[in-house]
C-alpha cells in the first residue's frame, strides 16, 4: 500500500508577483512547499497532517481488509490530512526507532551516558513524544541523560510539537530551516543521532537538461520554465555528487536483432528522457550535516519509489510509461527523470497534478530517494567508508526493532511489516 501525504502552496497572482524575474527549481518548489503563511506546510487555511488520538488495535483486526477500512476510517476523520508510518503506526513505529538507538552501539560505548537526538520534520511531534515515552519507560537512568531537539521551519507545526511534547521538559522546538541552519546557530559538537522521517521526499529538487554535450538550468518566471546555461554552483556541486545518468534510457526487455528491427519498421522508439529533477535540497542538508553536526549519526527513511500519477482523461500531459521512470509524463514539467508526484486532497479526494507549477498552496510536491546515490553523496561528504553506512528496506528494519507481536493482526498479516513496501532507512 502506498500512502502519499500531505495537501496547500500561495495564491496564483501571489506567486506570479514573487517569481517574475524567474527563480530556480528549488527555489520555486521550496516556496511552494514552505512560504510563510502560504506554503503547503505553512499554511493555516487546513490540516495537512492528521494525528490518530488512538493506537489502532492490530491484533484485534482480521487482516489486511480491515486493516486497510481502519486506515480510511482515520482519513476520514481529517478530510484533507495525510498521514505518514508514524501517525498509522503510533506509537510501535516510532518505539522500534528508539529500540534501535538504544542497542546501538553509538549508545552503549558513550562513555558521558549521554543521549543527544535531533529531529527535523518532526510533524505532529508525534516521533519525538512516542521515543521519549518508551526511553523513559525501558531506560529511566538513560532517560534522565537525554536531551531531544526537533527542528521545524513551520512556525505552526512548531508550536504543534511543543503542546505535543510538554510532558517532556527535556524536549524543546527549535522554529528555523535545517537547510540554513549552520548559518544561524552554533555547532553541535556532541555525538548524536538524527533523525529525518519522510523529509527527504520534500527537499527542493533543481531540474536540469543536457543538449548538444551542454548542461542547462531551469527557472521559472511568470508560471513558465525558461532554460538557462548552467550556472548555478550548488546545482553544478549535486551533479558531481549524485551522478545523474542523462539522457536515461528506457530499455526493451527483448533486446534480439529481430525485436530491434520489428520495432523500427513500426516506427517504436526508445523512450529517453533529456531533463532530470536533482536533489540540490539533499545536497544543502548534507552540508548542514558536515558542518553543524560533524559527529552525527544519521536515522532517515522514506519512498524509495513512486507510482505513476493518477491523470484524469482531461489531464494536459499524459503518462510517459518510461520503465525507469514512472512518475514523467510524455510532456510538460513533468517530462523528466525522478519528476516528483504532485497531489493535492480536497473533501477526502486525492487529485494528482501532471505538472508541479500549481497555485501555490494547494498541493505537495514529493520526490523518491535513490538510497544508493544518496548513500555514495552522503559517504563522501561525510569521509565515511561505504560499510558505516546502511541502507535497509523498512520492513527489515521493523523486523528486527519493533515489537512486532503487537501489530499482527489475528490472520497473520502484520501491516507494520508489509506495508509501505517502497520505503527504505539509511543508517548511519
């Protein structure tokens, strides 16, 4: 099953005033998503994260049919919310992130007993209340050393995590962008972990072109894309460290003389795609990382692929069908490699969008990870070697660190486990 998230981004003459001299991919992606006041995650015109107030009672569930009633029983509750593993999984999601940081060996060998934890787009606080109970519970002496810090760029989701977290004192919301934070606040120079669930997906992608051996950038002015040579350092730095394979190629599965010739003569050609979203986003958290939290130690999980979008018959662009790509459409802005799902939810409906300029406001723009190039980006900025870093299918990882009796249901399917198939955690 496939949850996507989320729901707004600011007004469409709002949005042409603001970017009519033309600003980057990311630059427009990060004001669609987090504007203040306007942005889809900033925005108090509707809820965009609903926060179940119950556990749901898995063993008491037949299987994964009542399962998957229970789960629209919840949406239905907040009609334009989604929701993330955290909130349908509360609290054995978020208990079995604690478990792993208390086995680890990061905690056992710290010779301070101390435990520091850093968390950004903590959403509902609902990660950080759920690891905070459980080490008080398990660990109390551990517990009294524990210091858990949750950095939001939302003032509003802020104030949300603090209410949520109040029976904690040790826990405190810093309001700020992790993409600029080294500019503004002081190193952490401790050992701690940090933790980043379904971030990654909504970091600000830059989308660029190769034509004729020439790399180009896109802007968007006045609602449209304009291409530019490139010129853009931080664009120029994530090319060099998330290898972005251009133009990417779809590939036949029957490859023979005759299949290649058959296809020729009825005009089939290969799909190739010369435009590809980058992640600059996960390239700015990565010198975030190196330079205000040199001794981190690093819990993130999220998509590790998308679906192809849900486009109604009326939809400008249609689907490209590109086997490496699912998520392009055959023209438009989505016309490119890794081109991120735009959804928006109105009255409980999911509407997918085939293109990212939306009025802003109204729609979450999210991207799937490649773990292995994030891992190889994240290895050399960092100077780690390649087995320090772990990258891990989220069934695998609850498998090992949940308790997984307590989300069976009575016919043996256990959701925790097979759901959300498309997500993976890299540890570090």
């Amino acid at each position: 099953m496939l949850l996507l998230r989320r729901g707004p981004v600011m007004g469409r003459r709002a949005a042409a005033r603001c970017f009519s001299s033309g600003v980057l991919t990311r630059e427009y992606i990060h004001s669609c998503l987090y504007r203040k006041e306007e942005g889809y995650f900033t925005s108090e015109r509707r809820e965009v994260l609903h926060a179940p107030k119950q556990p749901i009672d898995f063993n008491d569930l037949w299987g994964k049919r009542e399962y998957k009633n229970q789960v629209a029983a919840l949406y239905q509750q907040d009609k334009e919310a989604w929701m993330t593993p955290v909130e349908v999984f509360y609290p054995y999601y978020s208990r079995a992130i604690a478990n792993y940081m208390m086995m680890s060996p990061h905690t056992i060998h710290n010779d301070t007993g101390k435990l520091h934890i850093y968390e950004i787009g903590g959403g509902a606080g609902t990660n950080a209340l759920c690891i905070l109970d459980y080490i008080k519970e398990q660990a109390p002496a551990l517990y009294a050393k524990t210091t858990y810090t949750m950095i939001e760029i939302s003032a509003r989701m802020a104030a949300r995590q603090q209410a949520r977290v109040a029976s904690h004192p040790n826990c405190k919301v810093v309001n700020t962008d992790i993409l600029t934070y080294s500019k503004t606040h002081p190193k952490v120079n401790d050992p701690c972990f940090f933790i980043a669930m379904e971030v990654l997906d909504n970091l600000p992608h830059d989308k660029v072109t190769l034509a004729d051996g020439e790399w180009y950038e896109t802007r968007v002015r006045d609602g449209a894309e304009v291409q530019h040579p490139l010129r853009d350092p931080l664009i120029t730095e994530t090319l060099d460290y998330f290898a972005c394979e251009i133009p990417l190629r779809g590939t036949f599965k029957r490859k023979s003389g005759l299949a290649t010739q058959l296809r020729s003569l009825i005009g089939m050609r290969e799909k190739l795609l010369t435009s590809a979203f980058v992640p600059t986003g996960a390239m700015q958290l990565l010198h975030t990382l190196r330079e205000s939290f040199p001794k981190h130690h690093l819990i993130a999980a999220d998509f590790d692929e998308l679906p192809a979008p849900a486009l109604d018959a009326s939809a400008a662009h249609k689907l490209y069908d590109h086997p490496r790509s699912p998520t392009s459409t055959a023209s438009g802005p989505l016309h490119a490699a890794n081109a991120p799902l735009v959804a928006s939810k109105t009255d409980g409906v999911t509407e997918d969008h085939d293109t990212y300029l939306v009025e802003g406001g109204i729609a979450d723009i999210f991207f799937a990870t490649d773990f292995v190039k994030l891992k190889q980006a994240y290895c050399r900025a960092m100077e780690l070697k390649e087995h320090e870093v772990s990258i891990v299918k989220s069934g695998a990882f609850l498998q090992e660190f949940a308790e997984v009796d307590k989300t069976r249901t009575i016919l043996g399917y256990n959701p925790l486990i097979d759901d959300y198939a498309n997500t993976s955690f890299i540890l570090s």
